[in-house]
C-alpha cells in the first residue's frame, strides 16, 4: 500500500532523504552547541521560558499536522512526523541540559548531553530508570510538562496516524471485495 503525498503549496511533505538530514543536523546541533557551560550559563528563569516557548511551539506544529491528516486521511507526512519527534526529543533534551548546567542538583546523573538525550528517552518510553531524574523543582516541572505534551499531542498524533492507516486498510480491503 502506497501513502499517497499532499499537494498543499504551502505545507509540502519533507521526504524521508531530507527528514533524515534534518533528524542528523538536529542531534548535531544538540551534541555542539554551546549550551550552559560554565563561561555561559543560561539563567534558570530564561530556560524555563524557553522551555514552554518550545513545547508551545511543538505543540502547534503536531497539532497542524494532526488537523491536516483529520481533513485529508489519505495524506499521511511520515516523515515530517518523524522530524517532529525527533525536534521534540532534542528540545527536550537540551531544556535538561541546559537546566543542569544553570542550576546544578536539579537533575540527578545528568553529567552530559548523552545524559540528557538519555533521561529525555527514557521519559518518552516511559521506561524510568531511574539512575538519571529530575531531583528539583523546576526539574520536576519540566518533566511534567513532557509526560503532559508525550500523553497529549504524541499520543494524538500516533492515535491518528494509526487510524488513518488503519481506515485506509479496511478501504482497500472493502474495494477488493467489491470487485
């Protein structure tokens, strides 16, 4: 079965090549950028506010996506979810690091970015280890805020794409019998 593209000029599909090299640009920039060392520290108060502007910013763009499979559920932008998972992931990453280095103690064995990358997956698979968390408050409200945004908008937008898959399954099967 053949996803079938969107056409919309204005909000064209990525394509897995380009989704892929953004997904890589991503994580680069997450593993090179100067965040939060010791000459530069970000103030907590202005990585909490970057942090919502974020997740507020995510937030928008899954649920342009969700509304866009919602009008046409033939169209479904794997790719582009896929950016969009992977943006969420550094986001949030980066929000831990960043929080650590400004405030030392607010995530426990959050040492790296590795670390970060680290607790931010194992808080979208809810697998919880529990060797890295979040120990202080602000820590702790980050961390809700992702749980709330994972359960939400992730959670949405793979109930969707599910459906969508799903309805355009049963569609083709009805068609086949049909004929």
């Amino acid at each position: 079965m053949r996803l079938r593209r969107s056409r919309s000029s204005e909000d064209p599909p990525l394509g897995w090549p380009r989704a892929l090299a953004i997904t890589v640009l991503l994580v680069t920039l997450f593993f090179v950028a100067p965040l939060g060392q010791s000459d530069d520290p970000m103030p907590l108060a202005l990585a909490g506010l970057l942090s919502v502007l974020t997740v507020i910013g995510l937030a928008a763009l899954v649920v342009r996506r969700i509304r866009r499979l919602l009008e046409d559920p033939t169209t479904v932008d794997l790719p582009t979810l896929a950016v969009l998972l992977a943006a969420t992931i550094i986001a949030f990453s980066t929000t831990y690091f960043v929080l650590q280095r400004s405030s030392p103690g607010e995530v426990e064995g959050l040492e790296t970015r590795l670390d970060a990358l680290y607790m931010t997956l194992v808080t979208v698979t809810t697998v919880g280890y529990g060797d890295v968390h979040p120990a202080g408050q602000a820590a702790r409200g980050i961390a809700c805020l992702q749980l709330v945004f994972n359960a939400f908008f992730l959670g949405a937008l793979l109930r969707t794409v599910s459906f969508t898959l799903g309805s355009r399954r049963s569609a083709a099967r009805d068609s086949g019998t049909q004929s």
